[in-house]
C-alpha cells in the first residue's frame, strides 16, 4: 500500500510542476514584447548603440522604467539615451529617443518617456502582498549584449524580505553607497534565490504565474571581484519593492 501510495504522488507532483512550467511559458510569452534594452546612442561611436541595462514598458505603452544607476549623470551634446525594442531576430531591432521623466535614486529607480509608438506594457502591481517563498522570475539581458539582445528569463523564489544596509564582515566592506544609504534610512528590499548578472539591472521582477510585476532586479550579491559575477556568480540576488515605482509613476499615467 505504502508503495502505490508513494507512486500516485510521485505522479501528482509531475502533473502539476508540468502545469506549472506551462502556466510560466504562458507568462513568459506575454512578457518578452515589453522588455527593451536601455541604452546609449551616439551617430559617431562605434558602435553606435552601447548597452548598459534592461528596461520594460509600463503604463499607456510609453513609459519604460529602469534602475537609476543604469542611467549616466549627464550626456555630452551628441548622446542620447535611448531603448533598443528587440524581438530577438536579426534585423527586427528598433532604436527608440528617450528622455528621462522622473528618478529616484534613493530608491535606484527611473522612468523613461519613449518616442515613438506605444509599445505593450506591464502591469504593475502594489508589492504589499509578496511572501518569501513565492516564485517568481525576471526577464532581461544577461551579460550586456554578449548573449545578443534576445530576451533571457530566469526563475527562482522570494527567499527573503530584508532591508537593503546589508552589513559587512568587516569595516572594509563598506562602502560610500552603502555608508549613505544607512544615513538616508534603509528600506525593504527581496533577496531571491535566482542568478542575476549585471545586464539583468532593470528586469521586471513578477510573479511566476500571473505575470504581474512585483519589483526591480537591481544587484547582485558578489563573491570577490567584479568579475566573479561572471565567473562565480553567487546565486542571490536583490529587487526593489514595486510599490515604490508605483509612486514614482505620474498620476497621470498611473490611471491607463
């Protein structure tokens, strides 16, 4: 008896990680058309496009949010900041002029306004609700542009709710950021049990199932050098809340 019992549940179990799995390819295929790729566009440089992070389209369609620090300071006269739409198929990549229409840097956080037809969008929903433990996964582009400008998507859980001044082993752990951070007052942030890598900073954080964006991947939790995130990358790594995206949103925007 104990044996047949064993097997029907053995059997349940993969019917429903098979349901699972479709439920995420689903999901998968809504989101890949809103991811974009935030970039640098200048006619002189070669090449004239330079990457440095993910974006995905919130709200009427022309809005993309992003982390701040995936965004330059300032611009000399002949950059620009402007998004790649990319269907991952050769000669289908559209550049698109944008500006920044809001930024909250506390928060590692901005919105950009696209030119140009409006494109599909996310929904962004309050992040009050998230459990550690949930499934969730994030779209973007790992590694820059090395994997090419196709969409990656990368699944994992909630593994915890932690605030962000996560503290050191020693004294020369800490660093400037780090150090005002803790002055400004620290924040609930999600640790994950996913592998992120630098190109992934600004992916939509969302819920496995429905779709539904809970959050902003921004760091990853390095062993070492820089280039460890490459070659030994950790297995952890850090999203922003989307509550505080939602309050960065224009009202304007917020209602469509």
């Amino acid at each position: 008896m104990k044996i047949v019992v064993s097997a029907m549940w053995v059997l349940l179990s993969c019917l429903h990680s098979s349901s699972a799995d479709a439920d995420l390819s689903d999901t998968i295929e809504r989101i890949k058309p809103s991811i974009v790729v935030i970039g640098l566009y200048n006619k002189t440089t070669s090449p004239q496009f330079q990457m440095r992070g993910t974006g995905f389209v919130v709200t009427a369609g022309n809005i993309a949010a992003t982390n701040s620090h995936v965004l330059p300071e300032t611009l000399d006269r002949d950059t620009r900041i402007a998004v790649l739409q990319s269907s991952g198929l050769q000669g289908t990549s559209q550049i698109r002029p944008a500006e920044i229409i809001a930024r909250d840097i506390d928060h590692d956080i901005a919105l950009l306004r696209l030119e140009g037809p409006a494109l599909p969008y996310l929904k962004l929903v309050p992040s009050d609700s998230v459990r550690e433990g949930q499934s969730i996964a994030f779209t973007g582009f790992p590694i820059g542009g090395a994997l090419g400008f196709s969409p990656v998507t990368h699944r994992g859980t909630i593994s915890s709710i932690t605030p962000i001044g996560i503290p050191g082993g020693n004294s020369n752990q800490l660093n400037g950021k780090l150090i005002q951070q803790l002055k400004r007052g620290t924040f609930k942030i999600f640790q994950l049990d996913a592998t992120a890598y630098p190109g992934n900073s600004g992916s939509p954080l969302f819920d496995a199932n429905t779709g539904d964006v809970v959050g902003i991947i921004n760091m990853v939790f390095i062993k070492g050098s820089k280039e460890a995130a490459l070659t030994n990358p950790s297995g952890i790594s850090y999203a922003i809340p989307s509550n505080h995206l939602l309050q960065l949103i224009p009202t304007s925007s917020a209602t469509h």
